[in-house]
C-alpha cells in the first residue's frame, strides 16, 4: 500500500532546510575507512568489560536522567564542580542546545541590528555549525580564515569588517576541522576578550593537539568547551559529549536537553574510559607517530599536506582533482573524505588509522602517483 505524503503541514523554515551531510558509513567491513575521524584502536578491554556487565535485566530501567555519576568523574578529571557539567549524545547534542540556549531565532526572518540572532564561525570548518544555525532560524555569519587556516588576529577581524563581535554565538574548531591546525591558547583568549557574547570552543580533537583552551573557561564567564568521547576514546558509537563552563551558561543547556537525553550504556562506557585513561594515551603516541610519517611520505610523493594537531591530515594531491583522487582511492577499497566547498576542494581529508591501514593507503597512494604521472 502507498502512503500518500504531502508538505503542506511542514513549517516553511523546515522545508526549505537540508539535513547535514555526515560521511558514509560503509554496511561492508572489508575497506579501509579513513573517512570520518574515528580512532583506529578499539576501546580499551576494561570498557568493554563495563558494557557488558552492565547488560542485562537493568535495561528496563531509566538511566541517570543528569548523567550523575559521570559529570562527577568528569568534574573530578577537569578540576571544577559537577554544576559546571553538561552531557549530550554526542557533543553534536551540545552545539545544537547552545543554539536554542543562547541565539534569539530571527523574528519573521528579519535581522536585528544587534547581534542577537548571529551564530558565527569561521569557514571552512565543522559543517555542521550552518547547519544548526538554519534549523534554529538564526543568521549564520561564516568568516573566511587566511588560505593557511591560521586565527586571524583581533585587528585582522576589524580591518576585514565581516567579524561580529556582538554575535550571540561564536563556535570556534580548535584544533580546527577540516584544517587540522591547532590554535595558541593566548590567540584564542585574545579573541574572547574581544567577544561580547558566548564563545563556544569545539575541542573535538583536542587530544592530539599541544595544547587545550581548558584554562579560558575559568577566565571569562561567556566561554564554554566541548569535548568529546568519540575521535580519541573510541566511543563513537555510543555518542557521549560534554560541555565544560560557567555554571549559569551550564544550566541553561540543562533546563532545554531532553530529560533523558544521555542513553545508560554510554554513560557507562564514558565513565570506564576516565578511568583507564594511560591505555587511551598510549594510542595517541601511537596515532601522533603514524600521522607524522604519513605526513612526510605524502609530501615526498608530492602531495601538499596542511599541519595537522590531530587525527586526521588535510593534504591537496598532485597530478588530478581531489573528487578524482578520492574516486581512485574507493576502487581500491580506501574511503577518504572530500568536501565540494571551494576553499577545500583541492584537498582530501584523511583519518589517520592504524600502522598496517596506513602502510596500504601509501602503497596504494604511490602506486596511484606513478599512474596519473604517465597518463
Ligand atoms: C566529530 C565532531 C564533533 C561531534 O562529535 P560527537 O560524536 O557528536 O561527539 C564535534 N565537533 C567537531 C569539530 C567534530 O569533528
């Protein structure tokens, strides 16, 4: 039997929206998936234990509705007290409830002359930030970074005149995403000073970087972080993040999240992970170790590669496009990234996966190098 559909009951703002693109999901394990930023290495044997004793007729019931014990852990782990904590499904939960929380939708789609509705960040990087700023109906105010992807300076932002230091909302990637450069922590305090609303800084990738921005949360009362168990704890499918800040700007996420908003197994599995952290550590020597390497590789066969403080490595390949490269790259059973907006067209974002993953992309990498050099 059809189902007859129509659009007619759908608000106008939903209609006219598209949902965010997230990487594929290859249903056939047999590729190398370098695609969206997951860690190589499983979770550590003690997490899994956690899990699965906590498998059973438990299930019937109602996980912790504030995520309790894991914000303790949590605020034990940063040093702060448990109000200052906030749990989503993934920290994609928390960029959307700092939308709603903090950004006045624009009224019958009109700017105001401050910066009420502006949600702002800098471009490229997470694609989702546009994303959230068209579903909450808010003016998205995207600020082109110099081509080397560094943090223009707070005289660069008012000589270029497009900056809002009155936005409601700034979300800013450090280490960014799909650059892959980390920003100093002294640049990023220099900005928040300038900024009169919310700064939030998206720490996904944070622990493959130098440095973390950890400290500006305690210096200013409108900065928050969010992190993340999915790229370095391996906690992806579980979709555990977190947001780290003042305890009001905290409990405004909390009146607007679901009641429920954080599943039990995840709040178990996050809570394992904080405490075998050393297992955690030691794959990231292990990724920081694999990724200088293929950096070095690449630029020998050519490729340009982008500094990169995290798991992944932007990089433009030599002899054909990019969507051409990742094309090639899949016929041989490797999934990288590429995305269609022009300032990264030319580039393809790989995931730095395990040694042997690693050693086959190269192989593949150059065997494909000599090809499109002879043709
Ligand atoms: C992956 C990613 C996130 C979201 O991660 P979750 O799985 O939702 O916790 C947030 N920000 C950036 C920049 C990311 O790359």
């Amino acid at each position: 039997m059809a189902i007859r559909s129509s659009n007619k009951w759908v608000r106008p703002l939903v209609q006219t929206l598209h949902a965010y693109v997230p990487g594929e999901q290859p249903a056939t394990r047999r590729l190398i998936k370098l695609n969206t930023n997951e860690n190589p290495y499983p979770p550590s044997p003690k997490v899994l234990r956690a899990i699965k004793q906590a498998v059973d007729g438990r299930l019937r019931l109602y996980p912790s509705p504030d995520a309790r014990a894991l914000r303790e852990a949590l605020a034990e782990y940063h040093g702060c007290g448990v109000e200052n904590i906030a749990v989503g499904n993934g920290s994609d939960e928390i960029l959307a409830l700092a939308t709603r929380a903090f950004v006045e939708p624009l009224s019958s789609g009109r700017p105001a002359d401050d910066g009420r509705s502006v949600i702002q960040y800098f471009w490229p990087s997470y694609s989702l930030y546009p994303v959230l700023t068209a579903i909450h109906g808010a003016q998205s105010n995207p600020v082109p970074l110099p081509p080397d992807f560094s943090l223009p300076t707070i005289a660069q932002l008012r000589r270029q005149k497009q900056w809002r230091f009155d936005a409601a909302l700034t979300y800013i990637t450090t280490p960014n995403a799909p650059g892959g450069r980390g920003y100093p922590t002294s640049e990023l305090a220099a900005l928040c000073r300038a900024q009169k609303g919310v700064v939030l800084l998206d720490e996904a990738y944070v622990d493959f970087a130098r440095e973390n921005a950890e400290s500006l949360v305690r210096r200013f009362p409108h900065v928050l972080i969010s992190r993340t168990f999915s790229k370095a704890y391996s906690l992806c499918f579980q979709r555990i993040g977190y947001c780290v800040g003042p305890e009001s700007l905290i409990n405004a996420l909390h009146r607007i999240r679901d009641s429920y908003n954080v599943n039990g197994l995840g709040q178990v599995a996050a809570e394992a992970t904080l405490k075998d952290l050393p297992y955690y550590r030691r794959g990231f020597e292990h990724i920081l170790r694999t990724r200088q390497r293929v950096a070095d590789s690449l630029s020998e066969l050519g490729w340009s590669v982008y500094p990169s403080d995290t798991n992944f490595l932007l990089a433009v390949p030599p002899g054909r496009p990019a969507s051409e490269w990742q094309e090639a790259l899949r016929k041989e059973r490797i999934v990288v990234r590429w995305f269609s907006a022009p300032e990264i067209s030319r580039a393809l974002r790989i995931t730095v996966g395990s040694e042997p993953e690693m050693e086959e992309f190269l192989r593949v990498t150059s065997k494909l190098c000599k090809r499109f050099a002879q043709s």
